[in-house]
C-alpha cells in the first residue's frame, strides 16, 4: 500500500458556542491515492477532530495523531496537541472542535480566516510551520494546502489557499452554517487545484460523518473527485440516485419531473447537514446489495412529498419494485411501515422473495398453476417446432419417397 498524505485540510467553526448543528465542520482531500478515513478522525463525544498530513511517513503520521488525541482526551487546548506535530518529521496536524477553537502545527501552509462578530472586518492571516491558532470562541477558520506531485495543476496552490481562505471569510460573515463552507471550500479546492480527491468530511457539532462515501474503493487508488458529478436528485419530491447509474436517468422515475446533477461537495455538504426535514430511514428483512440505499432514497422522497403517510410510502416503494429500481423484495403493505413523525423517523420491513427469484409474481386474474401448466406447453410445442425445423430436409426426402 503505498502512503498517502492529506494535501488539503480545513477546519470551520462558524458558531463557537455549540448550539448550532451544523456551526463546526471539517474536512480533508489529496490528490494522491489511499485517501481513506483515518485522515479525518473525530470524537462524537468530545466533538473534535484530528485531520492529519505532511511529509513524513505515514508512520511517523500514526504515531502523532495517537499522541494528539491522547493530549485531547486529557483536555489539552487545540494548539498543544497541534504542536504535538513538531516533535515527529514532516507531520502536520490540525486539531479543533466548537467548544476549543482550532490550530494547526507541524509541517504546513496555511491561513487563519478571523471574523468579528461586531464590526464584520474579516482577517486572512498566513502561516508556515510552527503552531498557528483559531482562538477558542472565535468565529473563523483554518485552511492548510498543498500540490501533489504528479497533479497537472502543480504549482496553483498558494493562489487558491489565499482566494478559498477569502472566501471562507465571506460565507462566515454572511452567516453561512459551517457545513455548507466546507462543501463549497472543497468544491473550489478541487476545481482550482486539482487536489480533488476524498476523503470526506465531520461535522463536529452533530457527530456526522461521510464516512466510505468519497473514499477509495480498492488500495492504491484514488478517491472520488470532488469537482464531479456524484448523484442526480428530483427537487420536486426528493428522489435520487448516484452514478453511474444516474446516467441511466434524465426524469424521476417517481413523479416524472427533471432530475438535478449534484456534484460531489456539494453531496459532502448534505450528507454532513442537519436540516429539519432530515429522515432516519432503517430497513430490515433483507441483507441484498442495492436494497437499503434504494429504499432510504425512495423513502425520504416519499416524506418530503407525502409527509410521514404510511400508504403513501408504501405505494412509493411498491412503485419502485413495479420499475424495477428494487429487485428481491415483495410488495409490502402500510402495515409494514413504521412511522415515527416525533423522532423523524422511519422503518422498513420487507418480506425477502424467495429463491433466485427478482421481481414478486403479477397480480393477474389467472392462476399461477395454470401459467405454469401453459408454460409447459408451450415448450413442448416449441421442442417440436425446433425439431421440424432441424430435421426437415430429412422429413421431405423421406415424405418424397413414400
């Protein structure tokens, strides 16, 4: 496996108080490969996060993140385990949650994006190695980037840490939550840098993260790439489906309307979003691939459109079997939806359909013992034409002598 170092890390922390679900995020990408969750650690419970990088090996990496969270665990600030940093080659780490501010030490380059709250004057301050520091209750932000050799737009990375760190300032000021900057921080990274690849994203108030979603699916590998699309969504009803098998889709199988290409950060921002309309989705009674992620898709679709109405869940899900966007599964009934409107939540329970079989039997007016006997006949029938066909020239030189 070959090592891997985080090129880009950002921490936001837009509400230093805490209350705010979506107030501390962050994230990292590289343009290298391997670029997998262990760059972007974070503690649900004590609301932190260590994002790691350098130049050092990744060993030496190892050892500092496990030094920095020990020194977190103990209630160390945020730049004493960044410093931390300093003492193994080549690492950098950038620590910081809501409650604690953020910094960044080690081997780095990178701004301090500052907002006043009063007066709404932003500062961009630049830093190279040592500690740098986002104080604790200060609304602001940390961006740390680097080229990857290798990447075709080597050489960018100094204007677009400056342009991303500035707009950065701005979202904050204009009262964007900290889940959305680091989307839209990371889109722009991608686009102007080409250190695109995931990686992911936390967010540090609400204990969400996006886990395996953008990282690689094999080593030695790259990750997906931020700046591209990721999933096609109906704003209509909520629908949606990732690629490649959004290609396969131009309107909503569901409501027939236009589907919405996300790319993505932007798909990072949604994922680690809390937003009042969220939907717990959990499915049960079957383990097939394709199954869970479908139904969580179609249900929230559902709710966003229909409220938390068991029929017409069911009708919506029954619908995707009928297109075959969910294959394996019986129809199901209200009966099998468990709607829980107080905790925005919803269950599943499908009956699995037995065998091989993919699709639940018609609903027609004709026995299946009778199809099957006509399925029957209609082989025999077809056995005995292939066999006149086969030996026809045989039957006419035999019929010509008689």
């Amino acid at each position: 496996m070959s090592s891997v170092a985080a090129t880009c890390n950002i921490i936001v922390i837009t509400d230093p108080t805490g209350k705010d679900p979506n107030g501390a995020a962050a994230g990292s990408m590289s343009f290298a490969e391997n670029m997998f969750q262990s760059t972007f650690l974070m503690s649900k419970d004590h609301h932190f996060a260590v994002l790691s990088g350098g130049t050092g090996s990744s060993d030496t990496r190892l050892d500092s993140i496990i030094a920095a969270i020990a020194n977190l665990e103990n209630n160390a600030s945020a730049s004493s385990a960044a410093s931390i940093a300093s003492s193994y080659n080549g690492a950098r780490l950038v620590v910081g949650g809501p409650y604690m501010g953020a910094a960044i030490g080690g081997s780095f380059d990178a701004y301090v994006i500052t907002v006043d709250d009063g007066t709404k004057d932003i500062t961009v301050t630049p830093y190279s190695s040592g500690v740098a520091v986002l104080q604790q209750g200060q609304k602001g932000a940390i961006i740390h980037l680097r080229n990857t050799n290798g990447n075709p737009l080597y050489g960018t990375a100094d204007g677009v840490r400056k342009e991303t760190a500035m707009n950065i300032g701005k979202m904050i000021r204009d009262g964007y939550p900290a889940t959305t900057i680091l989307s839209e921080a990371m889109g722009e990274v991608a686009r102007d840098s080409g250190e695109k690849y995931g990686g992911g994203g936390v967010n540090l108030v609400s204990g969400i993260s996006t886990s395996d979603m953008f990282t690689p699916n094999q080593m030695n590998s790259t990750g997906y790439p931020m700046d591209e699309p990721y999933s096609k969504t109906c704003e209509y009803c909520g629908w949606g489906v990732g690629y490649p098998t959004a290609d396969n889709y131009d309107k909503c199988p569901i409501c027939g309307h236009e589907l919405k290409v996300i790319h993505a950060y932007e798909a990072l921002g949604e994922a680690i979003t809390v937003s009042p309309d969220a939907v717990a989705v959990s499915v049960y009674g079957s383990g097939k691939p394709g199954i869970e992620p479908t139904t969580v898709e179609i249900v929230q679709a559902a709710v966003h459109r229909y409220g938390y109405d068991a029929s017409a869940i069911a009708d919506s899900i029954n619908r995707a079997i009928n297109n075959g966007l969910l294959m394996g599964v019986d129809h199901i009934e209200p009966k099998d939806i468990n709607v829980k409107p107080e905790s925005k939540a919803v269950g599943v329970y499908f009956t699995a359909l037995p065998g091989d079989r993919s699709a639940p039997p018609w609903d027609l007016p004709i026995d299946n013992n009778l199809l099957n006997i006509l399925g029957s006949i209609q082989t025999a029938v077809g056995i005995v034409l292939i066999l006149l066909v086969i030996f026809r020239s045989r039957l006419l030189k035999s019929f010509q002598k008689r």
